[in-house]
C-alpha cells in the first residue's frame, strides 16, 4: 500500500486535504491523525471491516478494545447510553485527554469495542483532529498509531516507522502536546472506576466525582483470565526492543550502581536532566527534570523510540511515582519493563 503522507499547517487553507482524509474513513480505509495525546491510528468507528483493518494494521488481538472519538461529547448519544455523572466530567474536561467507558448501543459494532457490550468515548481538544472528525460525520475508532506493543507515536516521524505502507494515509499535526494517552475511566451510577491514568490524574477526577476508585491493573499485572475493560491493560505495552529495568532507591546509590553498569554492559539510560553531569557519556536520554512530571510524560516515548535505534542491550530508568502525574508514567513505564523494577540499597 503507497501511503500518503500529509502536512497539515493551516486547518482553513487546508480543509480539502482533511476532506480527502475523511472521505478514506468513509471508504473504509484508515487514516493516521495527530491528538494532544498521542497520534491515533483511524478508522470509521461504525464499521466493523475498519475496525479489524486497524487490528491488522497494528498487529493487536483482536479483544483489546478500540476508543472512538467524537467531536462534541454530546455526539456520544447516538452511540452509548450516558448520564449526568457522564456529562458532568465532559464540562469539566472534554474536549480534551479523557476518554470514558459508557454501555454501548447497536450502531457500534463489537469488533470496535473488543466484543465488550461498553463503548470508549473520547472528544480530542487538537484542531486537527476535531475538525477531522467534524467533516466525517461520524466517530473515529483510534488506538495509538504504533505496531502492537511498542512505544506510542508522539510524532509523524515516529508514525511512519510503524505505519508506513500499512495505511492510507497520514496526516502531519506537529508534536503531540501531552506524549501519554488519554485518562479512560469507567462510569457505575455516581462512581467512576479509573482504569488507565493520564494527564487528566486521579486527584483531578476527585474534583468532579465523589467516589473514584483506581483499578488494580493501573498498577499490577491483569490477571491471566481477566478481560481487558480498555485499552493498555492486558498486553505489554510500550516496550522497547531491548529489556528495561526500572531502578529505585538512594539518589546517589542509584548513580553509583548507573555507572558501573555504564563500564562493565552496553547500556541505554533514560535519566533526569540533573543526572546527566553525574553519568559523564554513555547512551543517555535525558527525559527532564525529576520534578518536573509533564516533561518527562512529554518525553517518555519519544525517548525509548531513541533507545531503540541504538545497539544497548539493556535499558534502565527511574521509577516514577504513583501521586499525579506521576501515576500515568509509573502506568506505562512498568508495562514497558514488563514489571521489572531493581532497588537499589
């Protein structure tokens, strides 16, 4: 498949190549598209041949549910059963990174939702999305545009490494803003149940909800038999080719043990900036400041997709930790070392 790579600068003097794209959707065939998130892999959400054309284009199983998205939250009616508890978190953050997880209605079909009877809602805050989306019509069903399992795309350039000949198109929005997936939550009467943590953090959900809980798959392994309810659950997710160890412990003990293993393995580092004078040289990537949670979210992907281009056998980073922001790195950091964490004493 030749794949049409589109650079998207000026939405209004633009709008016949995103009339273009959306007509690809309404076809059948699948576009790539920036978010604030993450860049989404698109197809039409009420087509059940899109949905496993975009299972194939990823390599995904097929049971791992899709989100679709929509360009005004209300549009959600026509397509899942929602509510007040629903609509009070759409005031306060749609459009933007939150999706949620409503009882769905028969014009999704199940491959869209991973055979689930609930549906994944999400209204995206780029412009380049929402006036996608607007021009088709309809939802857009949209994982991250990567292969199964790897680092999402937070850039075209990372997109076409991925995709490149597997769909129709890609269209070119610039750098993602946030670099980590939406918030998904899922909704019971009054109480919400927080499934994958994002920029939108647990303690922003408590402003709005009165009882939020964290799934246990937030931060463990889901259990062998145990259905995936959203996407990034059940699969190892985000991972670099080479194994990544998340190290914890003593600032100074930690760096200690960094650059012995810098002498003695070929090894990648994903590091705090005020690291890098401490690690002198080696193959680091700076992932920014230890305080500074929305920079290092930003940067997280892009640099294991760097660390995949070098020849390290072994990974290391920090781990983060589970408060704010910090829960959605913690999420998709302890998924990409497939739960390995080293301290350091």
């Amino acid at each position: 498949m030749q794949t049409e790579h589109i650079k998207i600068q000026n939405i209004a003097a633009e709008e016949h190549l995103l009339r273009h794209a959306a007509d690809i959707l309404r076809r059948g065939g699948l576009v790539v598209f920036p978010t604030e998130t993450v860049y989404g892999l698109g197809g039409l959400a009420t087509n059940a041949s899109s949905a496993k054309a975009i299972y194939a284009a990823k390599g995904r199983p097929s049971d791992n549910p899709l989100i679709i998205h929509v360009a005004d939250p209300s549009d959600a009616e026509a397509y899942a059963h929602t509510s007040s508890l629903y609509y009070r978190l759409a005031k306060a953050f749609m459009p933007g990174p939150l999706t949620v997880i409503l009882p769905k209605k028969d014009t999704i079909p199940l491959s869209t939702t991973g055979g689930l009877d609930t549906v994944a809602v999400r209204c995206p805050a780029h412009p380049v999305a929402h006036r996608l989306i607007s021009l088709l019509g309809e939802p857009i069903a949209a994982p991250s545009a990567n292969l199964s399992g790897k680092p999402s795309p937070t850039n075209a350039q990372h997109v076409a490494q991925d995709m490149d000949g597997r769909v129709a198109m890609i269209l070119d929005g610039g750098e993602s803003e946030i670099g980590l997936e939406s918030t998904i939550v899922k909704l019971d009467g009054d109480t919400a149940t927080l499934l994958r943590p994002g920029a939108i953090t647990y303690e922003a959900l408590c402003m709005v909800v009165d009882h939020v809980s964290v799934a246990d798959a937030v931060t463990h392994r889901l259990a062998e038999n145990e259905r995936p309810l959203s996407p990034g659950m059940k699969y190892r997710h985000y991972a670099p080719t080479a194994p990544l160890v998340l190290l914890t412990g003593d600032r100074e003990r930690v760096l200690d043990f960094l650059r012995r293993e810098q002498s003695q393995k070929n090894c990648a580092i994903l590091c705090y900036d005020e690291d890098l004078p401490a690690l002198k040289g080696g193959t680091l990537f700076p992932i920014g400041a230890r305080e500074d949670l929305a920079a290092q979210a930003h940067n997280l992907f892009r640099a294991l997709r760097q660390a995949d281009l070098t020849d390290a056998e072994i990974l290391y980073a920090p781990l983060p930790p589970t408060e704010g922001l910090g829960l959605a790195l913690y999420n998709r950091m302890i998924r990409a070392a497939a739960h390995t964490v080293k301290h350091i004493d």
